[in-house]
C-alpha cells in the first residue's frame, strides 16, 4: 500500500496503533518481541509511517486486541479466483 495514494491510512493507522500499545502499557520491545521482529521496525511503522505487511498488521491486530483495519483485510483476502486453486 502506497502512502502517497492512502496518506489518511497511513496516518491513522500509526496513531491508531501507537495508542492501542500505550494503552495496553506495552513497550515497542514488549511488542517486536511477541511479533518477532525487531523494534526499530515497530517505531518505524509508528513514527515514520511505514506499513507492516497486511499480515503483520493482522497478527499486530490480534495482538493489541483491536480490529483490524477494513483496508487491511480486503488486501489480505484470496479472491475468489485463488479460492478454487
């Protein structure tokens, strides 16, 4: 997903994570390592917009125990085509 084509995502989407992580009184360590990745990765995706892959913003999701995004799981979804494969 390109920032330049979905900026209100973007910026949503690091607010929206940042603040889920606060309020769970999680560290960007405490996270990357239930992810396994590294956390300057995480402040990335946080601070500087960059977007996880639509799986990783799933698996984040399901960590922070919020939903998520529409966007994200229209992206993430086989298409019918893939379906009967």
């Amino acid at each position: 997903m390109d920032r330049m084509l979905y900026p209100g995502f973007v910026d949503s989407f690091a607010a929206d994570m940042k603040n889920a992580r606060q309020d769970r009184l999680l560290t960007l360590q405490d996270v990357a390592r239930k992810m396994g990745v590294n956390p300057n990765q995480l402040w990335e995706w946080e601070e500087r917009g960059v977007l996880p892959t639509p799986d990783q913003i799933v698996r984040l999701a399901k960590l922070l125990g919020i939903e998520p995004p529409n966007t994200c799981l229209l992206y993430t979804s086989p298409s019918p085509r893939d379906r009967t494969r």
